[in-house]
C-alpha cells in the first residue's frame, strides 16, 4: 500500500485558489460575449464590403450599421449577444413580408430610390391592365399635340409623357432565409472557447502552457 500525501500549501494551494475564481461564471461570460460581439461586429463589417448595392446609387452601409449596433449584455451569469438593428432578423430567418398600414410594399428599382421611402418623392401611380396598380413613377412633362385631320380639323391636346420607374407595387415578397448574415456556429464558438482559455491561463499565471 503506497500512501500519497497532497500538500495544498504554498504554490499548489494559491494556484488552485486562482483557478477557482477564474473559472466563475460571472467572470467567464462577459469574457465569452465580448468575445463573440467582435466575432459578429467583424463578419457584419465584412458583408458591407462584400454585399455592394445591387441597384446603384448611393449606398445604405446596412450591415456597418448593423455591426456598430452589436452588443452583449448580462444577464445573471449569462452573456447575450444582439443585433439591434431593423431587417437584421428579416434577412436571417426570411419568411412573407406584408404592408402594415397600406395595400402595397414599394419595391425599389432604381438606383435613387434605394434607401428611400416613397413618399419623398413626388411620384404617380402607374396602372396596368384592370387598372390595377403597378409601379410607381417620376411625373412626366407635358407636351402640345397638334394634329389636322382629313377635313382641315385641327385639333390640339395635352399628351403626358411617363416619368422614369422608381417603384414596383407589390402585395407581398416572400423572402428566402440568409443564414450566412450571422458568422457560422463554429466560429463563434471557438472564439468564446478561445477567449475563456486565455482569461484562465492569465489568471492562473499559466501564459498559455499546458
């Protein structure tokens, strides 16, 4: 029988002392969520720069906007991390998009409507067959139209020239999900993983050796 004596004085004790308050909740989480906030901020900013305007015209900088709005708070012992941006969640999750307070979404199609609403614009409503509503366009100029007929009539009216398309009207837009807006599992996963084993290492005096 071989008797092992585990004496916790001295530097044992007082490293074991340190691993125990660095292995807190309350001091790991905010370590995780700062962690993983840069993660997100950095893949937001990332997009920006990646996803360009598709219609031209001056840029909405959406998702820097959506990386500066990225935070974490606790919550207890819980780190959470959110995105306090409007369409952020839309972009993600997608699904059927409806009006709330009119009967049509304005869908932009020209480039100095992007960003935009509407109603900034003087606009007029364009109408297809049915006389249903289609779009929405620039008002037009109007011209004199003089014409004679086969009897000498002449004959005089105002002709409207449509302006340019700025809006299509629409019922409803189904969205597909992007899941690729928020960075993969894994990676901010890792980069909480990551962070709560550097904090243990400098707490214990370790710097990172096993």
């Amino acid at each position: 029988m071989i008797g092992l004596e585990i004496n916790l004085r001295g530097t044992a004790g007082q490293t074991l002392r340190r691993l125990r308050g660095a292995i807190d909740p309350a001091r790991l989480s905010p370590v995780a969520g700062r962690a993983v906030r840069n993660v997100v901020r950095d893949h937001l900013f990332r997009l920006n720069q990646e996803r360009p305007n598709q219609l031209g015209g001056k840029r909405t900088n959406f998702y820097t906007g959506a990386g500066r709005a990225t935070q974490f708070v606790m919550q207890g012992d819980i780190a959470v991390v959110s995105i306090n941006q409007v369409g952020i969640r839309q972009r993600f999750f997608g699904g059927t998009i409806r009006p709330k307070t009119a009967k049509y979404l304005t869908i932009p199609v020209h480039p100095n409507a992007h960003g935009k609403r509407a109603r900034e614009f003087d606009l007029e409503v364009v109408f297809g067959e049915g006389g249903k509503p289609i779009a929405l366009a620039t008002k037009g100029t109007l011209r004199r139209e003089v014409t004679q007929t086969r009897s000498g009539t002449i004959r005089r009216r105002n002709v409207g020239r449509r302006g340019e398309i700025y809006y299509r009207l629409v019922r409803q837009v189904v969205q597909q999900p992007d899941v690729s807006v928020l960075p993969r599992p894994d990676e901010t996963y890792g980069a909480a993983i990551s962070a709560i084993n550097t904090e243990i290492d400098r707490a214990t005096g370790r710097g990172g050796q096993p």
